[in-house]
C-alpha cells in the first residue's frame, strides 16, 4: 500500500474537495482513481484496518450496484467475502480514502484529511 495516497473519484464533490484541501496545505499524496485501478482485496483489508472500519462499514449501500447484487448490510459473510464485494464492484467503495503518514481517514467532510497532517 501507497505511503500518501487518496482513493480518488474525479467525479465526487467531496473527493475533489478533499484533493484540494491537500494540494493547498502542501499535503502530496498519489492519486489513485479507484474506478479505473480498484484496490485488492489485500489492500482493502489493509485500508479497512487502518481506518478502523469493518468492510461493510466502507459500503456505498445507497448505490444502484448495492441493490444490483441483492446486498444487504445484515448478510452472513465473511470479511474477505465483503472484502472481495468490494475488490471486484469499486464503485461500492465510500470515498475518498485518504493515507497520509501511517494514518488513514475518509474525506466526510472532507475536512478530515487535515486532522492527517499532524
């Protein structure tokens, strides 16, 4: 896993809210746009591990492909289950994750990417 890295979603408000509140306080980070190179299903249990989350906790469960899938946050699965749901569908993934320093946040609000830079 990336030192300094955002999970980044061109697309999202909040993702590039957040890559801006860190190019302006000379936080550099890699930006990986994990729609078009999803993280594995090791580097989301990484992620996941350092964010304090379980991987049902990083699920967009508000997202057309959540309903698609016939999900629900209840499901009897395991951790590498959800984590490969996730690994496989990235567009599931809340965003953006932010790794800066051997610390790890999600960008909601995005104002929490600073509380990284200490």
């Amino acid at each position: 896993m990336a030192q300094n890295v955002i999970y980044h979603n061109p697309r999202c408000s909040k993702s590039r809210e957040a890559l801006k509140l860190l190019q302006d306080n000379a936080m550099p980070v890699e930006i990986i746009e994990y729609l078009k190179t999803p993280p594995s299903v090791h580097v989301l249990d990484g992620l996941c591990t350092l964010l304090g989350l379980t991987p049902q906790e990083l699920l967009r469960s508000k997202e057309n492909r959540f309903k698609e899938l016939s999900l629900s946050l209840k499901d009897a699965r395991s951790r590498e289950e959800w984590l490969q749901i996730l690994a496989d569908n990235p567009k599931l993934i809340e965003r953006p994750i932010v790794v800066y320093n051997g610390k790890a946040t999600l960008g909601r609000p995005p104002q929490r990417v600073l509380e990284l830079k200490s």
